[in-house]
C-alpha cells in the first residue's frame, strides 16, 4: 500500500515525538511508585476516623505585603478585616489569574497549575497535636541541589523551576509542606497595626525585597549592611519576615530598616514571631523530621543542629557497601529517587579524592543528619504513594523552648499552609487564606482528641 507525502510526513512526526519521548525519559528515568522517609511515631488513634478538611491553595504570584497595602489593591483600605472577607471562594480564580503572568508575576513558569487541593485532619492528646496532609502531584520530588561529575570535576547542578530551566539544567528540588502559627491577634502586621496574622495570614511574612520578588536585594547590596553583611549574620539574600522587627517601612519592604538587636530580643521573648514547622521530601523527610523555624526579622532556625546541611564543593558521597552505587547515575536519578538522601552515619562516607566516577553521576549537595535541640521538635513522616503525598506531624503541645509556640486545647490559633510542588522554591509555592486551627473546639480545621 503506497502513501501520500502527507502520511508519511505525519508518519515521521509521530516517530520523532516518540524518539523525544524515549529520549526524555533515558536521562530523567521513571519516577518510583511509593517514596517514604521512616516513621518515627504512632499515630495514636485512627485517621480515617478523624474528620477532613478540604483546602484549595493557589498561587500568589508576587502579590506582597506592599502590594496589598498599596493603591494597586482594590481591598487596601479594608486589609484590617483580613483577607477572607473580600476572597473566600475565590481561590481558584486567584490562582488561575495569577499564575499566567501579568502585573504580579513577571515571571511565569509554564504549564505551572493554578491551584490545588489539600486535604487536612489533626488531633491531639495529652501531650502532642498531630497533623495528617494528603496532596496530590504529577510525580514526586525527593530531592534537591546535584553536584554533577562532568569528567574532570564536580559541577553544581539541578535547581529550582524556573532558574535551572533557563539554564537548559534539569531542574531538582524537593517537594515541601509548610506550617505557620501564632497565637490569635498576637502579631501585628507592623507597629500599630490592627491587623495581626489572624487576619492577614503568610502575606505579613511576603515583602518586596525578598527573594525573587519585584525588590529583591543582590548580594552586593547586603554585603555592607551592618546586620545583614560581612560583620553581621552574613546572609545571602532576604528571606520572610515581620515589619514589626523594623523601623519604619517603604516600597521594598525595609528591608534595610532592622531594629537594633535588644529591641528584637524584647519582641523574640514576648512571644512577637510565628512558629513555622517545614517538611521537606529531600532535606529532613530521611530521618523523620520537619525543620523546626520561627520568623521575626528573618527566616530563623530554632536553637540546636537543624536537618541538613550543605558544603561549598562536594565533601560526601554515599557509601557503596551500604546501598550498593558511590553515585546515582543521571539516567537513573528518577527511579533511585527513595534512595537519595546522603544521611549521616548512615548512608554518607567522606567523598573519597581516588574514587572513580563516570560522566554524569550525581551526588546531593545536602548532607541530611539526625536534628538536636529545638530543631527536633517536629518528628515527620512522609509518604509518596499513588500519586499523592501524605505527611503526618507531630509536636508537643508544649515543648518548653522559647522559639517555639505553646498549644492548648480548648483554644483556635490562627494557622496557614502552604505547599511547594513540582521543583520550585521560595514565592513559587501554593498557600491558603488565614485560617484557625482549633484543639476540641470549632476551626477551619478542628484537631480531635485520641488516646486516653
């Protein structure tokens, strides 16, 4: 049977996109079918017997504190009765104008979904809250920043949507759930304000000069600020923070405007900051935590050894006689992905200078370790199964440290969630609306009691 020029035109087409398909799939590997850290706990009663709540979150573009308190934002004036007032219900039309681009993402990345679904259930007992998250994603992501053998040396690789893209690098970076907390009408979104995080939520937190944002600050300009340079905390760029811990404000945010030191030790030790518990698929999910933070003028860790940690050039590489490879091939990183984590002790020797390593094997950058001190209090269990994430979390309600918030039951704390999906990082997440997280009484999301 003879054909036409047309069909075989369309003929070749089909085998092309089948040869990029083949091709795609030899250097990125399949995804695995269930990824899961250890679980360090019991749950101590039954989730399927603990009420639901369905949460849509959706993007927020670069929509920042000084957006939303500026003539550009249409509810400006009424901010002080918070954001569900005006926005209850719209969520999916927010994330569907938000995430194409325009005024408030300069930036799009393509095909990125507007929104999505989070399903909540939480309870407590005598001494723990617990919290279960059940989310779902076109494929898992439980790891983070490569370092790639290029032949000759080790390169730094992967990265998140959309900076390694750009690039033409495969982008890695590790799916993440976020929590943030605080007392009710505690926080103020700065001096004065009526509004607190009850009311406004993470976006008291989101500012022009942090990362990615409209303002964001180059390196060159921290570099001599006295709290933030090279005789200060020597900090790369600005992540979240409180305009409470600031002395006036502007366009940017003020982010150069910090308050002297003592000032922010008085609002630290009276309880003027926001808990904020982070799990991360890559970086803490491998020994059964979630990093443990709290934000004032910055994006703080709580006291003690955190999760994880990073070197500037390769110093780890995983030991063969425990997991059978020195280095996860390119063409496999997908398929080894629930063997990724360089973990202390356990899976990680010292990179070794006379091993042999072929052209594109990878090695995380993050050496994941055993949490101590306040960094431990979140124990985490994570688990990627027929296309969804379920994170369970448990803390005590009192843990005794001051960066952290005290929980009691009979009481609604205000709470929100935010999550990170398909390789990204920093304003490119999913959040919600202020909500309230009641403990045996009425919430958004009600917490049960289980145990005796």
């Amino acid at each position: 049977m003879r054909r036409s020029k047309r069909q075989w035109i369309g003929f070749a087409m089909v085998l092309l996109t089948f040869a990029v398909i083949v091709g795609s799939c030899a250097v990125l590997g399949v995804a695995p079918s269930e990824v899961a850290g250890p679980r360090p706990f019991a749950f101590p009663g039954d989730w399927s017997g603990v009420p639901a709540k369905t949460i849509t979150l959706f993007y927020p573009g670069q929509a920042s504190w000084e957006f939303l308190t500026s003539d550009a934002h249409p509810g400006a004036q009424a901010i002080d009765g918070g954001c569900t007032a005006c926005h209850t219900g719209q969520e999916k039309m927010l994330g569907a104008r938000l995430v194409k681009g325009g005024p408030r993402e300069a930036d799009p990345i393509a095909g990125k979904a507007p929104t999505v679904d989070l399903t909540v259930r939480a309870a407590y007992d005598a001494e723990f809250v617990y919290l279960q998250f059940r989310w779902p994603t076109r494929a898992p992501h439980a790891i983070h920043t490569l370092w790639r053998y290029d032949g000759k040396q080790w390169v730094a690789w992967g990265g998140p949507k959309p900076d390694a893209t750009k690039k033409k690098i495969p982008p890695s970076y590790e799916d993440r759930l976020a929590v943030l907390l605080d007392d009710p009408n505690n926080v103020p979104a700065f001096d004065g304000s009526r509004a607190t995080f009850s009311q406004v939520g993470c976006w008291m937190t989101c500012h022009n000069s942090m990362r990615a944002m409209p303002r964001d600050v180059p390196r060159k300009a921290l570099e001599p600020h006295p709290y933030w340079g090279q005789k200060g905390r020597r900090v790369g760029d600005i992540r979240k923070y409180l305009m409470i811990s600031r002395t006036a404000r502007d366009e940017a945010g003020a982010w150069d405007k910090v308050k002297p030191v003592a000032d922010l030790n008085t609002l630290k030790a009276t309880g003027k900051f926001l808990d904020l518990w982070q799990w991360r698929a890559a970086r803490s999910n491998a020994v059964g935590y979630a990093s443990d933070d709290w934000v004032l003028e910055y994006r703080n860790s709580d006291a003690g050894r955190s999760p994880f940690f990073n070197t500037p050039k390769p110093a780890f590489m995983y030991d063969e006689k425990v997991v059978g490879f020195r280095a996860i091939p390119e063409t496999e990183l997908q398929s080894r992905m629930g063997q990724a984590a360089l973990i202390e002790k356990k899976t990680a020797v010292p990179l070794d200078p006379n091993a042999k390593f072929a052209v594109g094997d990878l090695l995380p950058q993050y050496l994941v370790r055993e949490p101590q001190g306040s960094a431990a209090d979140v124990q985490a269990f994570g688990r990627y199964v027929n296309g969804h994430w379920v994170v369970e979390l448990r803390r005590k309600l009192n843990t005794g440290q001051p960066d952290d918030k005290v929980l009691r039951a009979g009481r609604a704390y205000p709470i929100g969630f935010s999550i990170f999906d398909d390789t990204v990082s920093n304003r490119r997440h999913y959040v919600t609306l202020p909500l309230t997280l009641g403990l045996g009484v009425d919430g958004d999301v009600k917490a049960v009691k289980v145990g005796p």
